[in-house]
C-alpha cells in the first residue's frame, strides 16, 4: 500500500487550505472500507 497523509478538515476552507498545501498530484477521496480495501491493491 502506498503511504498516504489523511486530513480530516471540518469546513470547505479548510480542506480548500490542505488541499493547496498538498503535494503535486493531491487528490480528494471519499469512500469507506472498499475505498481502503481498492488502496491496498496499488
């Protein structure tokens, strides 16, 4: 599984914010236990 850094913003600014913060090739998830279960396979 790759490493990945997970951030919990409590308001669409703040997610706005760590999203611009974010590495090159950042990307918004969403999902549940087979969102998990799909990382582990790359």
């Amino acid at each position: 599984m790759q490493s990945f850094d997970y951030v919990r913003p409590t308001t669409a600014q703040e997610a706005v914010n760590a999203f611009a913060r974010a590495a090159a090739g950042a990307r918004y998830i969403a999902g549940g236990t087979t969102l998990y279960d799909l990382m582990k396979l790359n």
